[in-house]
C-alpha cells in the first residue's frame, strides 16, 4: 500500500486474492453462458475496476453497457428510492444480462435494477457482485456471482470511494477508526 495511507487504511483484500477472485468468476461466468447472448451492465461508478478485469476474464462472446443509479436515504444508508442518472444505451430485450456491482449493501439498489431490466423483457437478469454485505439486507435480493462476503465496515479500493477518494487502489481496505465517514452513506452511486 503507499506510504501516504499507512495511517488511514488497513488493507482487507489484496490485489493478488481480488484478480485471482475475479479470474475464477470470470470463467465461472463464461461457462455458464456459453451458447447464449450475454451483455454485461455495470454499474458506475464503484464497479468500473471489477467490470474491467471480469469482462478480460470472460472467454464468451459479450457486450458491455454501464449505468448510474443514485439513491436518497435517511442519512445513514440508503432507501428504497433509487433514480437512474445515466441509462443504458444497449437494448435490453432478449438479451442475458449480469449486473456487475461493487457491493450489495442494504439490497434497495439491486432489487429496483433487477425488476426493472426484467420488465424491459431482458431472457434474464442475473447479479454480480465483488463484495456482499448480507448481514445488512433490507431487501430480499441475492447475487448469483459474489467475490466476497465482507460482513460490516466502510471499504474503499478497488473502484470503491470515500467521498470520491482511494477508488483507483488495487487493493479493497477499511478505512481505520477515526477516518470512517460520520454518516455510512456514500449518496451517489
Ligand atoms: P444498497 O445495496 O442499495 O444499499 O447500495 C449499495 C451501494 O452502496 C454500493 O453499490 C456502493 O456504491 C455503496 N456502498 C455500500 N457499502 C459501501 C462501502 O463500504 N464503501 C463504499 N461504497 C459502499
Ligand atoms: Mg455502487
């Protein structure tokens, strides 16, 4: 880790266990949709280091699209409010699609994204996430792929922010005691 953060960040995952993380779910993924369409959404901004690295590591055909998604919470996480703020630009339909995302936290995000590319008549709509939070679920939704299952802590690295800080780190840390945002809510996601 560099020197300027030895203070602040204790490392969780390194960039070793996150591409070797990502190379098994990349051919976890390509052997699953071997003879059918696929179409990789990811999600901005927190999941464009993971999106790039899976998308390398997946050896079936694939098209790639992104979108942004903010959502309003109380303050401490977010709500089931969620907008979208860049849409897609590929067309959905017929398409089998995976959702790849940084973190499932709370679920709001995941659950609203997944109903809406089914209703825009996606063959199916699969999740695919680096880290997921299940012990924080508010929502009953689950992803399909997971890289890991980091039960509680603000994480940053790997695409992931703090207040728009450490997300070109190639490895995952917690942000130690004393640095951790006062309010557990990044708003735009
Ligand atoms: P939720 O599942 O709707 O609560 O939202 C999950 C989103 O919140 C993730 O995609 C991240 O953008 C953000 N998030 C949740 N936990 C963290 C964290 O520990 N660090 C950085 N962003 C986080
Ligand atoms: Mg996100």
């Amino acid at each position: 880790m560099l020197m300027e953060y030895q203070d602040t960040l204790k490392e969780i995952l390194s960039p070793e266990e996150i591409q070797k993380r990502v190379r098994e779910l990349g051919e976890e993924i390509s052997r699953d949709y071997e003879s059918s369409p696929l179409m990789l959404v990811g999600i901005l901004k927190g999941a464009y280091q993971f999106l790039a690295d899976l998308s390398r590591n997946i050896t079936t055909p694939h098209t790639v699209d992104f979108m942004r998604l903010k959502s309003y919470g109380s303050g401490v996480e977010s709500s089931g409010q969620v907008t979208i703020t860049k849409d897609l630009e590929l067309p959905v339909l017929g398409n089998n699609v995976v959702i790849v995302e940084d973190i499932i936290d709370t679920g709001y995000t995941l659950d609203y994204l997944k109903k809406m590319l089914s209703l825009q008549n996606a063959a199916s709509v699969k999740i695919c996430c680096l880290v997921d939070k299940k012990e924080r679920r508010q929502v009953d939704v689950n992803a399909d792929y997971v890289g890991f299952d980091i039960p509680r802590g603000f994480l940053v690295g790997y695409g992931l922010d703090y207040d728009e800080k450490y997300r070109y780190l190639p490895g995952i840390y917690h942000l130690l005691p004393g640095h951790e945002p006062a309010n557990f809510r990044p708003s735009d996601r």
